[in-house]
C-alpha cells in the first residue's frame, strides 16, 4: 500500500502478524530467573532460623518455669520443715504420767483407768494400744510367776514414752486367770519422799532389805494397803539416811484391804523379785519413825 507520501506502508494487523513471525524464526533470548537452588537454600536457612528463635523462646520459658519451681520446691520444702518445726514445737516433749501425786485420771489403786481385781486382760491389751504414755516398740509379753516359781497368767511389760534412760526397768501388768492383779509403775519424774507424805501420810509399814551385786543399796518399801499401793526407795550403802528429797524408783499397785491381805500378795507375787524368802520378807517390816538414818537389817 502507498500512503499518502509515497510510503509504502503495512496495515496495523499485517504489521502484528509479521512481527509474531519474525520473532518465530528467531531463538528467544533465555529470560532471567533467580537460581532455584541458591532460592532453596536461603528459605531453608530462613525456616531454620524462625526454628531456632522458636526454640531460644521456648527453652527461656522452660527455664524460667523450671526456675519458678525451683523455687516453689525449696519454699515448700522450708514450709515443711517450719511445719515440722512448728508441730514439734506444739507437740512438745512425751506426756509424763503423774497420777500418784496429783489423782488425775484416777485415785489408786487405780491407774489411769485400770483397777486390780477390777480391770481384765482385754481392758490392759485395749490401754497398750492406745494409751500415749505406751512406748508400743518396747511391749512384751512373759510369764506371770509366784514367788515359788508356779506360772499363774501373763507379765505385759511395757517402756514410757518418757522414759528417762534407756535402761529403766520396765513397767508391767500383772494378769491371772483374765483379770489384772497387779501394775508396777517407774515413774517418768522425780516422785519425793516429802511429796508423798503430803499426800497420803507416813506409811502403815516400811519393809527394808539390801539389795545390789556389785554395788550394796538399801531398798525401802512404804506400805499404803488403804490405797492399794506401795511405794519403793533405794538409798546408797554409803548414804542410808531417809531425806525429803529421796525419790521413789518404783510403785506398785494392787488390790486395796487390810495390811496382812496386801503383805500376802505382796509376797506371792513379789517375794522372789525382791529376792527373798516370804518368812524373811514379813520379818523385815518395821513402823515409820520419820526421816533419819535407817538401820541395816
């Protein structure tokens, strides 16, 4: 076509399809792109990145959590021991049996509940169990002996929660034939001469006998048969003088009555523990003549 200047001119379409051609016959210029490994590797490091500050994120709040009950553990574990502290503190030392001086629970010749010929076997088993005064590891249960040596019930031995030494003799029940005959008591505290006077009066008898193996002591015995018990001294061979302050070492309860019953079971039971015959036992009683220096038998 010749245009109006004499050009030879192409229309817009033709012109179009000759450049499509033109671009046909020749090679396409390779296009620029991004190498898709090195693309790969940078998103890998990213991704790892955002892991690792994941992680650094997680691993301070574990370690602050871990920091937190820490210290949560160790204040409960000094909560503990003030409680514990606290708790011994409120507990205080073993309960000290005293009813001898003071009545409370019971009177003798009743012990804290337990009467002799009164109270029965079941009754003592049910005390061991429960009573706080028991050291329940130190029970034990013997053979109850006369005086001649004839087995006649059961000995429930038994150590105080308070007791002041590891070598104390040990508390015991008497039992015959199912019922309680007899209790011996070693008291927790100081139990005087002078306090017992004050509370029951000077003894109806006091029987006296040497004692000791290797170091000679002189054992007195006050009778109280109208209440059931007797109360036991020891004085030094070297020291035979009966002060206010001398201590009772050890009571022993029984059945309440008239001197001569309480003197006969006192022999049946305790002739042979006090090591002597029951014609030297009863020979060996005497009357209270106070405070002073006692005489050898």
């Amino acid at each position: 076509m010749v245009g109006d200047k004499g050009q030879v001119t192409t229309p817009k379409k033709n012109c179009h399809v000759a450049f499509e051609a033109e671009r046909a016959r020749r090679p396409s210029p390779p296009s620029v792109r991004h190498s898709q490994p090195a693309c790969g590797a940078v998103a890998v490091l990213l991704k790892w990145a955002s892991v690792c500050e994941m992680t650094i994120r997680l691993c301070r709040r574990a370690a602050q959590s871990m920091a937190t009950q820490r210290r949560l553990a160790t204040g409960l574990a000094w909560a503990g021991l003030l409680s514990l502290g606290v708790f011994v503190g409120c507990a205080g030392p073993p309960p000290v049996e005293m009813s001898l001086l003071t009545g409370d629970p019971c009177e003798p010749p009743c012990w804290q509940g337990l009467t002799p010929g009164k109270s029965t076997e079941d009754d003592v088993l049910q005390f061991i169990r429960s009573s706080r005064f028991v050291d329940t590891r130190t029970v034990y249960r013997g053979r109850l002996s006369r005086g001649g040596g004839e087995v006649v019930g059961v000995s429930i031995q038994w150590r105080s929660t308070a007791a002041r030494s590891s070598n104390v003799d040990s508390n015991d029940f008497l039992v015959e034939g199912g019922v309680l005959r007899g209790i011996i008591i070693y008291p927790d505290y100081d139990v005087t001469l002078e306090s017992l006077l004050q509370r029951y009066g000077p003894p109806d008898k006091l029987h006296v006998m040497v004692t000791g193996r290797h170091v000679p002591m002189l054992q007195v015995t006050l009778f109280y048969p109208s209440y059931g018990f007797t109360a036991t001294l020891e004085l030094p061979a070297d020291q035979l003088v009966l002060r206010p302050e001398t201590t009772v070492i050890q009571v022993w309860y029984s059945k309440a009555g008239p001197l001569e019953t309480f003197i006969q079971l006192g022999i049946s039971y305790l002739g042979t523990y006090l090591g002597t015959t029951p014609e030297q036992w009863s020979q060996s009683l005497r009357d209270w003549q106070g405070y002073g220096v006692m005489e050898v038998p």
